[in-house]
C-alpha cells in the first residue's frame, strides 16, 4: 500500500491541501522487509496495479532484498493507500484506510499458482488484514493457508484486527465478520501472533480471570488466553502475544509472550535478572506503526534460524527488535540483526557509536 502522514505530529487537516510524507508499507511488506534486513529471505505474493505506482511499489520492496516474482499485475485494480497522524501526549494517532477496489482486494485466489509459489518455500504468513478487505481477498488468503498446510509448511498468522476495515458484510458487524473469517483460516495456522486484545475482538475469546485495574500484562490473562486458543485450533504450535502497556500516546512499556502449545510452557520478555517480566520503557516513540510486524517478523526469523529457534531465544529477539521499531519512521523496521543482538545483550542504550 502507499502510507501518507504529516511531518512530525501535525494532523491532516492542517496539511490538506498540502504536502504528506509518502512510502509503501502494508503489515506482510513489512514483515518480508524485516526478515530480509535481519538476514534472512522472503518473497511477496500480492496484486498491484499495472501502472507506475505499482512500478514505484515494487521497487522499493526489491531494494530492501525481497523477492517479487510472485506478485501479480492487474490493470482493474488501484494501489491501496492508508493516511497516519501521529498521536502525542493524551491524544491518540489515527488511521484512515482507502482500499476499496485495490488490485489485492479484486484479484481471486485462482489467480495465484500457489503449487508453484510454495514450491520452494519453507514458510507462509499472512495476517488478518487481508481478509478484512473483501470477500475475494478473504477467500485468496484461505486458500493460500490451505494450500500451504497441504504442502506440509507452517503457516503464521497474525491476528490484526482493524475495525475500520471489516466492513465488506453489510448483514454483519465488524466483530461479528472478523470473528466468522477468521475461525475460518486459523484452523490451517500453526502459529498464531497478535496482540493482547486481538483474541478477544477477532475470536470472542477473552481472560476467565478476575479483571486487573490497570492496564499492565495479566500472566494469568495470557496463559488463560493461549490456553483457550489452542484448545479451540488444537493444530496451533505456539501462541505469541505483543504486551503493549500505552501510558500515553509517545510514552509506552513493550514486551512480548509466547506459549508452547506440546509443552504448556509460558515465556515472557524481556526479563531483569530474577527472571521476571521488565518491558522495555519506551519513552520517546518515533512511530508505533508497525510495531507488531516488527515482532512477528523477529519471530518468524528466528524460528528459520538454527540457533535461535528455542522459545527464550526467539522471543527476547522478537521483543528487542520491536521495541527499536518504535524508533524508526515509518512502517518497515530498518534495524539489523547485530542491533537487535546488542539490545538483547544489554548494551548501553542510545550511546552513539564511532
């Protein structure tokens, strides 16, 4: 999709008619941007407008290594676009989508090889982005799980519930169409990420513990949580869940939680050296978009990485690379695997380095 947001924390209103920062972004371009950056591979199956911005859209993903071989090109379809104003202090940022009639959303899963595609491939993810956009989108990204568990292959997903775009059911709520599609494709998932709340909004499936007060991680809400997932999707492996505590819009404590479904074990990071849960303090956020992706895709490299592939290794990459995603502008987490490696070792924070 293309991204258009103000400079710095202006809203749009006080830059239209003007001018907005542009890229391309999207929540799997940048999942595949990260794996790639963090060294791992990746190949984008998508649909893009046979015209310049589609052009445009594919090369700034093959500049950042990711493989585009499978996207297809269609002439009836737009490029999506989405507008981002940044939140500060007590006001929260905000999103607009613009993706009806989007090449993605209008091209059917029988216009996708996905034998070929997947031929070669050693893992799929997708999100719950996708379906939220049409019936026809919806129906692609099933028939991609499908075909990929068909194959042998792991499938991940994550949840990403955006209310503002499950809208394509005119006899349905948002809720009521999330919760539908989505007990549709997770029983072809494998592991499953998403946030704290996604669960409960997408899968009607929320804590059975006493409800906290506040708004800090609940580790009995988590493992109920998970628990209730697998219990539902037997096939899942592993259950990851981003842990966002938001103080305010610019100030918030990050981390992440992970459940082994064969083993019932819980992991939490990062942890202080009693082993305990200490989210990272995130105090001065450049941007938040993105974050979840960020987290995703240090999982899904781990998880192809010898040597990283154990629960407390995984997710300690995954929670530090998504924290230094908040310091990055725009949706793509630009950080290297040596970054990542030095946030998780405990380096100085914020030092520069010569």
């Amino acid at each position: 999709m293309g991204r258009f947001s103000p400079a710095g924390f202006r809203r749009l209103s006080q830059c239209l008619p003007g001018t907005l920062d542009v890229e391309f972004a999207g929540a799997e371009a940048n999942v595949l941007s990260s794996v790639v950056l963090l060294g791992g591979s990746a190949s984008f199956v998508t649909a893009l407008p046979e015209n310049e911005l589609g052009e445009a859209c594919l090369a700034s993903l093959r500049a950042r290594g990711v493989d585009t071989q499978h996207v297809r090109r269609i002439k009836d379809g737009r490029l999506g676009l989405y507008f981002v104003e940044k939140g500060a202090n007590q006001r929260s940022g905000t999103v607009v989508y613009d993706r009806s009639g989007s090449a993605v959303s209008v091209t059917p899963g029988s216009a996708y090889n996905w034998p070929v595609i997947l031929r070669d491939a050693g893992w799929l993810h997708l999100t719950g982005i996708t379906p939220a956009i049409s019936a026809t989108a919806a129906e692609a990204n099933l028939q991609a799980a499908q075909a990929a568990r068909a194959l042998g292959l792991p499938v991940s997903c994550d949840l990403n519930y955006r209310a503002k775009l499950w809208r394509w059911d005119g006899q349905l709520t948002p809720r009521e169409l999330a919760v539908q599609q989505m007990n549709r494709l997770l029983p072809h998932v494998t592991h499953l990420m998403g946030g704290r709340e996604d669960a409960a909004e997408m899968l009607d499936i929320r804590p059975r513990t006493p409800a906290r007060s506040d708004d800090r991680p609940d580790p009995e809400a988590a493992v109920d949580v998970a628990e209730q997932l697998i219990a539902r999707f037997p096939q899942l492996e592993v259950v990851a869940l981003t842990q966002r505590q938001t103080l305010s819009a610019l100030h918030h404590r990050w981390g992440g939680f992970l459940f082994e479904a064969r083993t019932r074990r819980a992991v939490w990071a990062p942890v202080d050296e009693n082993l305990h849960y200490a989210p990272y303090e995130i105090t001065h956020i450049v941007d938040r978009v993105g974050g979840g992706d960020a987290f995703s895709a240090g999982l899904i490299y781990c998880w192809n990485t010898p040597g990283r592939q154990d629960a407390e290794s995984a997710l300690k990459f995954a929670a530090a690379a998504s924290c230094l995603a908040h310091s990055i502008e725009g949706d793509a987490n630009l950080v290297s695997r040596a970054e990542v490696d030095a946030l998780v070792a405990g380096s100085p924070v914020g030092r520069v380095r010569r």
